[in-house]
C-alpha cells in the first residue's frame, strides 16, 4: 500500500492562505488610508472655510465697532453743537428789537442766497427771482411801534412784491399801501410809494425761543 504525505501540500497551502489574507489586510489598510484622507481633505476644506467665514466676520465686527466710535464721535459733536446754539439763541434773545427788525428788513431786500433760501421764499409767497435793487427806501419814520416808509421803485409789480414781503413777516402787523405814484426822470420812469403798519420787536424773541419756527 502506497501512503502520500499530504503534510507539505498542507503547509504550502497554509502559507498561500496567510498571503492572500496578509494581501487583503494591505489591501483593506489602503482603502481604510484613502477613505480617511478624503475625509481629512473634505474636512480639512470645510475647516477652511469656516476660518476664513470667522475671518470676515470679525473684519465685520471691527468695521461695526469704527463705525460705533463714529456715530458716538457724532454724537458728542451734536451735542457741542446744540449747546452753542443755545448760547447763541440766548444772546439772540438778548439783542434789541430794532436789531433784529433791520435784520428782518435786509433779509427782505436780500435775494436767495441758495436753492433752501429759494424754497423757503416760494412757501412765504415771495418771487424768489425779484430783482431787490429795483426797489429803494426814501425815509423810515416809527413812532411808539407804528411806522410809515416812503420809497421808490421800477414798477408798481415791484412795489406788490415788497408789500407782500413785508407782510408775511412777522415784525411787521397791519401793513397797508398809503399811495403809489407814477414819477418820470431824464433816464427812466419809476413810482414813488407810502407804506405804513405797526411793528411788533417781540415776535421775533417769541420765535427764537419756538425751535422750529421762523419768520
């Protein structure tokens, strides 16, 4: 009887056995390495950014905070500001009632300075594009607040403007147009004119301490 030792064949195949296990722990250790370094990219970018969406939104919060000091800067400043304005409103009130009616007067025969200047004659009935220096003063007398003026002018519409002038102010009450004649010189023709009304110098003190309101 013939007897075959099968013990090498067995070893031999043993040893195939742990090859092909050694393989496929490589192998499994591989894909197990590459599955981890896509997650770590993939990670590792969404880390990215996250730093940079915490970078600008701290260069957010810094430009919020300037613009925080800038806005309390502003602030302080209204503030300086509204007190010298009280200063001056109070040495306003201080000032003579004539003052403040001569004052009243030149801003009457003063044209419009800039477009708010123009805006606020239109709200008061004035024509903002009336020429002043066609219009002139020959006397001014007032007696215990009444007055009465005397003057000229290029035309009687020049007249009409600073009667309606003169009485959307609020210095002057009562204001009437005495009599208007039509006068010739070697150069030109012009009228000549009389107005007369009352004065009032506290309506101008009664404003300045009104904020908000204007003559």
């Amino acid at each position: 009887m013939i007897r075959i030792n099968l013990l090498p064949i067995k070893k031999q195949q043993e040893k195939e056995s742990s090859k092909r296990q050694l393989v496929l722990f490589v192998l499994l250790l591989l894909i197990e390495m590459v599955v981890l370094f896509f997650l770590y990219s993939d990670k590792s970018g969404d880390l990215d950014e996250i730093v940079n969406e915490n970078n600008v939104k701290a260069a957010a919060i810094e430009e919020l905070k300037k613009q925080v000091a800038d806005v309390e800067k502003l602030t302080q400043q209204k503030v300086l500001l509204e007190e010298q304005i009280g200063v001056l409103d109070q040495l306003e009130l201080g000032r003579g009632g004539p003052v403040r009616v001569m004052d009243e007067v030149q801003l009457i025969l003063s044209p419009p300075r800039n477009e708010l200047e123009k805006l606020t004659q239109g709200k008061k009935g004035w024509n903002a594009k009336w020429d002043p220096s066609r219009l002139w003063f020959n006397g001014f007398v007032e007696d215990n607040n009444n007055f009465s003026l005397t003057g000229g002018a290029r035309t009687n519409d020049d007249v009409a403007e600073f009667l309606q002038r003169l009485s959307t102010s609020v210095y002057f009450d009562d204001v009437r147009l005495g009599s208007v004649e039509q006068q010739e010189s070697e150069k030109f023709e012009y009228v000549i004119f009389e107005i007369s009304g009352r004065i009032s110098y506290s309506a101008g003190a009664d404003i300045l301490a009104v904020p908000g309101q204007g003559g």
